[in-house]
C-alpha cells in the first residue's frame, strides 16, 4: 500500500520512536514488554493528536470499549484481516487529512472556542485537549447546529463508514469521554445533550 512502516520492540521503544520520529498514525499492542500499550498510549497522548489504532489479541466487547476509553481512535482484534487493518488505517488517516484541510477551523458552542488547528477547546484561559476522535465528534455536533445527530451518522464521522461490527456503543464512550473534559453534565448538559432513543445533539437551538 506505500506506507513507510517504522516498528519498535517494546513500549519503551515504542514512546522514544514517536518523540523522535512523530508518525501519521500508531498500530498498537497492548500487551508489549517494558512498558504495556495503554502506557503507551498515555504518553502518546500527552505529546500530540496523532491517530491510534489498536491492534491487540484482547478482543472482548469490555477490552474494546477500554481501549476507546483509553483514548484511541479505533480498535481491531486480533485475529485480523490485513485488508481490514490497510481500510481502517486509510479511514483513520483520510479523517485527520481532511481535519487539516478544512477552511472553518474555529467554531464556537456556548462559551467553548473550538480550535481546530490546536487540536484544543478553550474556555476562557483554561486549555482543554482533545484527541482527534473526542474534536471530531465536538465539531460534527457543533456543525450539526443543534439538530439531533445519530449514532449511525457519528460512527461514519469517526471511521469515513459505519462498520457493520462496532456498537453503537462506541459512541457513548466517545461521549462521555467528552462530556467528562468538558465538565458537562449530561443530566443538565450545557454542551452535549442526550436524545433518547435517537442520538445526540450540541445544546444550540436549532
């Protein structure tokens, strides 16, 4: 497919190599030596937005929605379909191209200032990252403006399709990932409110 691959041995490894050598995209096990994948995945995160995939033998519903959790952006178990792997990583990189290439890059909701080319939400003086997952999902909302967004339209926000085999269920830790750095309480939500039975949607009347 013309990727440039570059692979590490454990997880120590694995957290020099993207200091170093910032990739696109991260393909990580969880179950590495040294140091274990949500390790790395932490200090992945503490240092940029770049995309992660996790590609781990941990397949349960609970091991996937954890991973998700964690703050990656998508997750694959193992035994896997190369062909499989190659799609997600291309819809996972499509996502983050189209991300950088998209004119509108600060957006508003209430008094969050949405900013794209941060990778941050700001209120006030205080600085709120996100992930690209966690942004993707504030600005299809945001974009939304205030109309409900369902389920099905988020997951094909989040991986360029709504794949058969990830649970709706997804989502709602996407959200609730979100609600939590945003503050926002999803009983008397300022920002992300809850349509039963239908989706969600930004608290903007429509």
């Amino acid at each position: 497919e013309g990727f440039a691959v570059e692979t590490a041995s454990d997880g120590l490894a694995a957290v020099a190599a993207v200091r170093e050598h910032p990739p696109r995209l991260m393909v990580l096990d969880l179950m590495l030596p040294a140091l274990d994948g949500f390790a790395v995945l932490r200090a992945a995160r503490a240092d940029s937005d770049l995309p992660v995939l996790i590609l781990s033998a941990r397949g349960t519903t609970s091991d996937r929605v954890g991973g998700i959790a964690n703050g990656a952006d998508d997750y694959l178990p193992k035994p896997f379909s190369p062909a499989e792997l190659v799609v997600r990583v291309k819809a996972l990189l499509r996502r983050s191209e189209r991300r950088d290439a998209e004119p509108i890059r600060t957006l508003t909701l209430a008094d969050l200032i949405i900013d794209r080319d941060r990778q941050e939400v700001r209120r006030g003086a205080e600085r709120l990252a996100l992930t690209q997952s966690e942004m993707s999902l504030l600005v299809a909302l945001v974009r939304a403006g205030g109309r409900i967004v369902t389920r099905e339209v988020l997951l094909d926000q989040l991986y360029g399709k709504a794949e058969a085999d990830v649970l709706d269920r997804t989502v709602d830790v996407y959200v609730r990932r979100l609600r939590d750095k945003l503050g926002d309480d999803p009983d008397e939500p300022r920002y992300v409110g809850t349509v039963r039975g239908a989706g969600y949607r930004a608290m903007i009347d429509p």
